[in-house]
C-alpha cells in the first residue's frame, strides 16, 4: 500500500460499535449521562444509567476500545473512584499488550518491576515489594525502549484521568488503584489484586 493511501485510511474516523452508536443515537436524542459505572467481569461491560425527561433507562455496554475513545473524548467518569481504577486497570493491560508480546513476558515484568520502582505508587508498590520477586532486566536498547513505552503510557494514563476532572491527588490516587487491580492480575495476586486498596 502507497505512503498515501496509508495516511489516507489513518485519517478515515474509526466506526463505533453498535452499542456505542446507540448510546450516541440517545444522547444525541436528547437524553442525559446521569452515571456510567464499569463491571469489572469476564466479559467486562459498562452500565450507563440515562436521564430522558425525568424518567430513567439502561444500557449495557460491552468494554471495547469504542467506548473508551468515547468516554474519555465526551469526558465520562465512572460511578467513583475505585470503579474508575478498576476501568483502568483494564486498560493499562491493553495498552501494556504489545510491549509485553513484543518484548515477552518475563522480561516486561522485570522493566515494570523497574519502572514501578522508580514510580513508586504508595499502596501499589508496598505489595509487590513484599510479594514478587523478579530479576533485574539486562541493560540496553531493548531495556530502554521497554521502560520509555511503560512511562509513556503511565503518563498518558494519568493525562487522561486528568482530562476527566479529577485533581491530580485524585489522579495519583486512582492511578495507584489502576496498577494495584493491573500488576494483581498480572503477578497473580488474588482477585483484582487481593485486598481492594482504600
């Protein structure tokens, strides 16, 4: 495919999932995001209660990457914030994806260690200090490329839970909750991660 043409498809708006285009199709038709709260299950969803003329409705609406590009685009926060971290516990896996296929994962669990080391979120990195054991990443290019991609996407992560209005204590708080529900997971630590931080 030509250099233009690949542009040309980059540029072209990503579809919706039907039940992202419905959710619009009734904002658009007038009703109200009133609360929107994720369930963190297998398959995880996302219930969104609506306000129309003072009587409410639901939807049910599987987590995909269309309705995280809306939520965030339309600024859509979860019900609170340890809803909100477990939401992005699931995408701090989906955007850690191709680093971990790329890399392996034994060794972008050792840069994680690495990086959480230096992040230190408080609550996070008091759990896997005491509970996992990694060895240290052998230094070089891979290495550093691994670590750039993990601060890139902790730091786009904690920009997009800004963009949603929380404070940046706020931020730093379900930012901590993200990776404890992600490196629970993760390292097998219990149901999203064990014990629910607070």
């Amino acid at each position: 495919m030509a250099w233009h043409q690949r542009i040309q498809q980059a540029l072209l708006p990503r579809e919706d999932d039907p039940f992202v285009r419905l959710l619009k199709e009734r904002v658009a038709a007038g009703s109200q995001i009133v609360r929107a709260m994720y369930v963190h299950a297998d398959p995880a969803e996302y219930v969104v209660t609506l306000e129309r003329n003072q009587e409410l409705s639901r939807l049910r609406v599987p987590h995909s990457e269309s309705f995280t590009r809306w939520s965030l685009a339309q600024a859509i926060p979860m019900v609170d914030a340890n809803n909100e971290g477990a939401r992005f516990g699931r995408l701090l896996a989906e955007r850690l994806v191709e680093l971990t296929a790329e890399v392996g994962q034994g060794y972008f669990e050792s840069v994680l260690i690495t990086a959480l080391r230096d992040w230190e979120p408080p609550r996070t990195w008091a759990r896997l200090d005491r509970q996992v054991r990694v060895s240290a990443p052998t230094p070089g290019a891979a290495c550093t490329r691994a670590r750039a991609t993990i601060d890139r996407v902790l730091s786009g992560t904690a920009a997009d839970l800004g963009a949603l209005g929380y404070s940046a204590r706020e931020v730093a708080e379900i930012l901590d909750s993200a990776l404890w529900v992600f490196t629970g997971e993760l390292f097998h630590l219990g149901p999203a991660g064990g014990l629910t931080p607070t």
